[in-house]
C-alpha cells in the first residue's frame, strides 16, 4: 500500500466527531500513534518490529506520526506512515489533524490504538477515544525525560482512556503508576528483544574495522547512542581520557546520529582538550550494529536516564562485555558482575576504573559474556517480546 500523507486524504466537510464508529465485523487491526520518526531511536525500530511481526499473524498495521520528514529508515520496515503534521495540539490545525485521524479510524476499522510519547499519548488517545476506539494501549519508555507540568497533569486525566499501559521495564512501570495514578491491573511489563539470529555468524574483525575506519591490532570500546546530553557520551570521553593513559592506541567508537548538533560540536572541542583525537572515532548512525558491536572488545552505555537500552541487549547477544550505568531498567538485565558491570551515574572514575580492569584481564570477559547471551536468549528476543503484545491485544479485542 502506498504510504499516505497528510494531503492524502479526501478534503471534505464533516463534524469533527460526527456519530459513533462501530466495528463491522471483529477486527484485528491496529493504529500506532508516534510523535517523530525524524530521529529513530530504540522506541522507533522497537514498534516497527512489532508491527511487522503482527502483520505475519494476521494482525492490518498501519502508523501515524504528527512530525514532517520522517528518516528515509522509517519507509524502509514495509508498514503504511500516515504524516500528520502538527505544531501545537491546541490549534486549529489540531483540529484538522484530529478530523483526518477520525476518517483513518473509520476507513481503516481499527480496533486497537497504541500511542507512543507524549503527544500522541494524550491528544492522540483522546482522538482515538472520540472516534469510537475503546482499546486504547499506551507505551511507556521512559520517566519523563521531556514531560512538563502540564503533561503531569494531563497524564492523570488521561489515565482511564488506557485499556493498558506498556512499560519497558519494572523500574518505568513503578514510575508511571506513581506518576499517572495508573492502576496495577492495566499495567504490563514487555522488555525490548533483540533479533537473535543476527548475531549468531562470525566476521572477520579486521575487515569490519577496516570498513568502519578503525585502527585493527588496538583494543576498541564502543559505545552506540544518539548524541544528545542525557546519553552521558561526554562521561564517556572523560573515562576514555583516564584509559588512554594506560593504553595510548586505544580505539573509543560512538555511533549514533548527530540528533544536537550544538552537544556534539562541545564533544568534538573536549576530545581536543583531552588529546584523544587519534583515538576517539564518530562514526554518526551505523546500520550494521552487530558487525560494530562484534568487532569491539568493551561496550560501555553510561547514560544519565533510561527506560530499557536495546543496545545492552544488543552487546550481550554480541557477547561483547557491557558496562552501564545504573539507571532506569539498565538493572533488570544487567547484574553486576554477573552479566556485565554497572557503575554509578556520572562517575568516570568507576567507569575507567572497570574499563581498565576487563583489558587487564580478558578472560573476566568471556565468563560474563556467556552468562549475558543465555539471559538474552531466555528471556529478551524478539519473539518474546511480540508474543507478549499478542496476548494483550486478543485478550483485548476478545472482552
């Protein structure tokens, strides 16, 4: 089907909710509600997964996102973007947003609505609702990162539109129901899974490293995440600093897009003030992230916030030895010194400290990684995680 646009769509007048939408027959299809596809984060790639996935059981999928210019990324997973584009959800172009999403509900039948951040969980939720859509999921994947005092309160009112609320870890649940006054029985917890099978085959680390222009007989920490404050990248060049001394070739890799550029030009001045710029390598967005992440000896994720990284997930099924901070659902899979390390937010010190300790003595590594690969294969693949969907949404639509 050929991706709609926000000029697509019949230009006819019609009440903005005129009379109440009725299903049919039973339905299994789904709209996906997203803020932005611009950047496309973990968040982003997890819910195009699961709609390719659901579209193999027998599940329609189709997906709005309110923001212009989605990634050229977006159109490449095969399920339908709608771009609605708005500014402000109290506006007259609201308004007409709002109209077009009623004639998508109605045309589409669709049973179930899933919102994504926090415009599409609130003016998209209440859309959804006044359109006739009585299944309402929420998914939740963080706590609050970019929430205002007036999202807070709209949170609470918005709480009983929800059928359910999806949280990515134990850690964002506990958040959300203090938060939205979200009672325990909606609440479910889906981790993020990791295609398993993409990092079962071997490569040839020296060809990789070519290709990605890193130096091949040094050893190479990696670290994966869009540049942006909150990732803690600059606690990265901090600890890369302190390494560097005692290992003056190694490699330090971030990939990632350059989604501030303003952070990311402050970054590149204090790899200068640090001396590290034969040793500190941007690569900006990889598209081949397990050939990246099994060609490195050290992943490190020292993050200020999280909801639940994939990339962890990523670097364990990688086998590759995992050192994160301790925040958000980072604990859930990560036990310390069990299936990686976790250090304390902003402590550079530990990090490096860490870092150093698994270069000394490869083989504390290799125990760690095996137990981490076994977790992932138990407990976070892919399959898992969209089976976990599935229940909900047929217990959903069978009530």
């Amino acid at each position: 089907m050929t991706p709609l646009t926000n000029n697509a769509l019949p230009k006819r007048k019609m009440a903005l909710f005129p009379g109440k939408v009725h299903a049919s027959a039973p339905d299994r299809s789904i709209l996906f509600l997203i803020d932005q596809l611009t950047e496309m984060g973990g968040a982003e790639r997890m819910m195009f997964e699961l709609a390719n996935h659901l579209k193999k059981v027998g599940y329609s999928v189709s997906i709005i996102t309110f923001r212009e210019n989605p990634s050229p990324e977006a159109y490449t997973y095969g399920t339908e973007v709608i771009v609605l584009p708005i500014r402000s959800c109290v506006s007259w172009q609201a308004i007409g947003v709002a109209r077009k999403i009623r004639q998508i509900i109605r045309e589409k039948n669709i049973a179930i609505a899933q919102t994504y951040f926090e415009s599409s969980d609130l003016f998209g939720a209440v859309v959804c609702w006044l359109s006739g859509v009585r299944k309402i999921c929420s998914s939740r994947r963080d706590m609050g990162l970019l929430r205002t005092r007036k999202h807070m309160l709209l949170y609470k009112l918005c709480a009983p539109l929800y059928s359910r609320v999806f949280a990515v870890s134990k850690r964002v649940a506990g958040w959300h129901q203090q938060r939205d006054a979200i009672v325990p029985q909606k609440m479910e917890v889906i981790y993020n899974g990791v295609y398993l099978a993409t990092y079962n085959h071997r490569i040839d680390r020296d060809q990789v490293r070519k290709a990605f222009g890193i130096p091949l007989d040094v050893p190479v920490v990696t670290t994966i995440a869009n540049i942006n404050p909150w990732k803690g990248l600059d606690v990265f060049l901090e600890t890369a600093a302190i390494v560097h001394n005692e290992y003056p070739e190694i490699a330090f890799v971030i990939a990632g897009d350059k989604t501030d550029l303003e952070h990311y030009h402050v970054l590149q001045n204090r790899v200068q003030e640090l001396g590290l710029s034969s040793n500190v390598f941007f690569l900006g967005r990889v598209s081949d992230v397990p050939s990246l992440l099994m060609s490195s000896d050290i992943f490190t994720l020292l993050s200020r916030t999280e909801g639940f990284p994939n990339v962890v997930i990523e670097a364990m099924a990688a086998r590759v030895p995992v050192i994160a901070t301790d925040v958000g659902g980072t604990s859930e899979v990560v036990t310390d010194g069990v299936t990686g390390y976790l250090v304390p937010c902003e402590d550079h010190l530990t990090a490096a400290a860490t870092v150093l300790s698994l270069l000394s003595f490869p083989p504390r590594g290799d125990r760690l990684t095996n137990t981490a690969r076994a977790l992932v294969e138990q407990q976070f693949s892919i399959e898992t995680m969209v089976q976990r969907h599935i229940e909900v949404y047929d217990a959903l639509l069978s009530a």
